[in-house]
C-alpha cells in the first residue's frame, strides 16, 4: 500500500523551519493578527486545520509565522486545501516579512484569491494594509479549493521574489515573473484571511517548508 503521507506530498526530511503537523501539537509558530476573529487552530490527523470564523476588517491578515532571514534563493512552500462559501475575498497561502506586530513592518503573500479566480502576490504593510501587486488569472481556482494546493515563493535577493505552484509538489511553474518589493524577510509564515467576508473559512495545511 503507498504510505498515505507521500500520495498526498513528496516527502521530505524535515528541518528546523519545517512543519508536516504530525504531531498534534500546534507550536514553534507565532500568531500575528489584530486580537479580533481569531482562528482556531487544530492540529490533527496531519494537518494544521485553521478555522477563521469570518468577518474583520477587508483588509486584514491573519498570520502564522517563524523567524529566519531569507538568504538569495531561498523560498517556502507549503500544500493546503481549502473550504468556505463563495465571498470576496478568501485567501489564504505564503508570507514574508520583517517583524511580527500586528499594526506595523512590511509583508509579502503569495496566494489564491477563490472569489476572483486569480493568484495574486500582494505588497502589505502592517498586515492590514492591502498595497496591491500582480495577479494572474487562474479560472479553475474556483472548483479546486478541496484538492491539494502546493505553493512556493521564492526570494531572489536584493528586493525581489518570484511566486510559483505545482499540481504535485514535484514539478513548479513559475507564475509571477520576478516581483519587486523592498522588504528583507526575516520572517516567514503563512496566512487566511476572509477579507471582510462574513462567512467562516477554514485552510488545511499539510505541509510548510522552508529550502535549506
């Protein structure tokens, strides 16, 4: 029988900054958000399961975050599914960033916006300040929120990222083009947000990594 872990993922041999959520015990993370719809958070039958239970302001981001500097080509990545009703905006995917206070710093997301059918890769600051970026236009996101979402972000070095997905965790296409973005991360993470949307939303993370 395939090990049900890597049917899902390639496995992989986990490091300092890495997660797979095995262990029931949701830790070594740090929660960035405003203190108001505050998700739960549920660590089991391996995965991290994120219920945010709507509502917030349009713009904020609930985040989940370690300390590490990005060094030039290094990137995270992580395999989520996702559930909720059709409502502008539910996002959830990749952050970066240079602090973790609610209210202040620079951040940049790498994520799928199911609403609008598009990926986007937004500049943020205070993570509640929505500063716009690249999209590109995704038409299945709709229908695929239940199946396995792989994400990868990259930072190039000196200002500049590059976003990808996969439908396997194998192979990457590159979606964004470099990006630029002044910001030096020293922390990475990853987020959910309903942007305003009232309805609750949950992310199902199986996996986040960061390349050694």
């Amino acid at each position: 029988m395939a090990d049900p872990i890597s049917a899902l993922y390639p496995a992989f041999t986990v490091g300092a900054n890495d997660d797979e959520f095995d262990d029931g015990n949701f830790s070594g993370w740090t929660a960035v958000n405003s203190g108001s719809q505050v998700p739960t958070v549920t660590e089991t039958n391996h995965v991290a399961s994120i219920l945010h239970p709507g509502g917030g302001a349009s713009q904020y981001l609930w985040a989940y975050m370690k300390a590490y500097t990005m060094q030039t080509n290094d990137y995270i990545e992580m395999a989520f599914r996702f559930g909720g009703v059709s409502q502008a905006y539910n996002r959830a995917g990749l952050i970066l960033a240079d602090g973790v206070t609610f209210g202040a710093g620079s951040q940049i997301h790498w994520a799928p916006s199911f609403f609008q059918s598009i990926m986007s890769a937004n500049s943020y600051t205070n993570y509640s300040v929505d500063g716009g970026g690249t999209s590109v236009n995704v038409p299945y996101l709709a229908s695929i929120g239940n199946s396995v979402i792989f994400l990868r972000f990259k930072y190039e070095g000196s200002n500049h990222f590059r976003g990808y997905t996969s439908s396997d965790g194998i192979s990457w296409v590159g979606m964004t083009g470099q990006l630029t973005r002044t910001l030096t991360p020293t922390y990475i993470g990853m987020f959910l947000t309903s942007y305003g949307g009232t309805a609750p939303l949950v992310a199902s993370v199986h996996y986040f990594k960061q390349s050694a």
